[in-house]
C-alpha cells in the first residue's frame, strides 16, 4: 500500500512548489501538511518522497533560468579548454556553485539518522520558524543591499551556500530563507540574494532528490504514480511562485514573510499542543 495517495499527493505537491523558493519553509510546510492528512512524517518513504518532488522545483528553476543557467555551463566548459575563459565571472562562479554544495553534501551524510529521527519533529520546526523569522528580520535590515549578482565572490557563494545546512539540520528554518538571509548580511540586494539562493538550490535539491529516490520507491514507498502526479504540480506551481518571488523582492521588504513564518510557528505550537496533530 502507498503511503500516499494520488490526491495527497497533489496537495504535498502544490505546497511544495509554493513553499520550496519562497523563505518560508518547504519542508515545515510539506511535514504540517503531512501532519493534518495523518501522514506520517518521519516515515522514510514519506520523507524520500518529500525530497523526490523537490526535483520538480528544481525543473521550473532550470527552465526559468534556463538562459542564464546554459551562458554560465557554456562559459565553464569553455574554461576548462581554454585559460583565458578562466577569468570570466561566470566560468569562476560555476565552480564556486559546486564548492558551496559540498558542505552540505557532507553533512547531510553525516546526520542523516538525526534528520529522519528527533530533528523531524514538527515541535522542531515551529521553533525554526520562528528563530529563523528573526534571523531574517535582522538580516534585511542589517543589510546595506548595495552589491549586485556581478559582486559576488568566493567567500560569499561558500557562505550561502553552507547556511543551506541549517535547513537541513532545522526543517522549518528554510533553505532559501537561510541563504538570502545570508546574502543579505553580506551586503547583497534582495534580487541578487534571491538569485543567488536559486541557483545554490539547484545541486543540493537535485542531489538529495536522487539519493532519497529508493525509498521513496521501495517496497515500502509511496508509489511512482504518487511520485509522478506530486513532482509534475510541484513544477508548475513553482514556476509560478518563482516568477512572483523576483518581482515581489524588487520592490519588497522580507518583512511580509517574516510576520506569515512567525504567525504559522505560533499555530502550530498551539495545534501540537492540543494535539490535533502529532509531531
């Protein structure tokens, strides 16, 4: 038997591709959703599936960026065959991509039994978003938003992308949330911050989708056909939500975000302890 069935799996789909680059929480939301159909969150299918659909936001970031993504791959193949390309920024900035998901690639093996055992809890991740709420607060107005994406660095691409591990460690952080709010502190604008966090999702996303891939369709696993429908909405609706997300961060404060993370942290408190959901 499927642990989840075709219509659950559109629901979990939809709220991934709303959630999965917006900094609220993917996985929070995914496990508090899980929650109040009964699913099990901690189960290993459930939680290769929720990393499975992933794969689909990953897809629409692919064909949103798609221009972007192909000047940056072309410009680091080129680099690899002719030294002059080398000192291109997009030929240094594919390389540091792949530095900046080694961390969390590396951690992720490490912790793997904490982060399918006590840190899924949902009591954790309504702490996290409610801490990682005040984290980006702090950021965005900590920031001076004056560096653009040509700005970046080495030291800025490997620091966001190892705050990806705090999502990672703490479901309900954000992986997105961390890493903007990362970018923010080092002086980049929301644009180039957002930017940045779609393309450091892009491995790690990837990678973990494809790891979590046997159990999600083990013996035990929810189903292809689950896995199919719930990773196909994911990539519509997270076309969308990117799309939105750019143009909100282009005029827009974090702070909307801020106040929905701490209002959803609060709920869930309460509903954990009425126990109309189990942890």
């Amino acid at each position: 038997m499927s642990a989840i069935s075709v219509g659950q799996a559109v629901v979990l789909g939809a709220v991934e591709g709303v959630t999965e680059f917006l900094p609220v929480s993917s996985t929070g939301h995914l496990k508090i959703a899980e929650g109040l159909m009964g699913i099990p969150v901690d189960d290993d299918a459930v939680v290769g599936f929720s990393a499975v659909i992933q794969v689909g936001a990953i897809a629409a970031v692919l064909v949103y960026f798609f221009k972007d993504i192909v000047r940056i791959v072309s410009a680091w193949v080129r680099g690899l065959r002719d030294k002059e390309e080398r000192y291109h920024h997009d030929y240094k900035f594919a390389w540091w991509v792949i530095y900046a998901t080694i961390p969390i690639i590396v951690v992720g093996l490490a912790a793997k039994p904490l982060i399918k055992g006590p840190l899924a809890s949902l009591w954790v991740v309504a702490a996290s978003l409610i801490v990682g709420s005040g984290v980006m607060w702090a950021a965005d107005q900590m920031g001076r938003h004056k560096r653009g994406e040509d700005d970046t660095s080495f030291k800025d691409a490997m620091l966001v992308g190892s705050s990806q591990i705090l999502a990672l460690l703490f479901p309900g952080f954000s992986r997105s949330g961390a890493t903007m709010s990362t970018a923010l502190m080092l002086d980049l604008d929301r644009v180039a911050a957002t930017r940045l966090s779609f393309f450091l999702g892009i491995p790690a996303l990837t990678g973990a989708g494809i790891y979590e891939l046997k159990d999600a369709l083990g013996t035990t696993g929810t189903g292809a056909l689950p896995l199919a429908v719930g990773t196909a909405v994911s990539f519509v609706v997270a076309y969308a939500s990117i799309a939105w997300l750019l143009k909100f961060v282009a005029k827009h404060s974090f702070n909307a975000f801020v106040v929905y993370r701490i209002v959803v942290g609060v709920l869930l408190f309460g509903l954990l302890g009425a126990g109309v959901i189990n942890s």
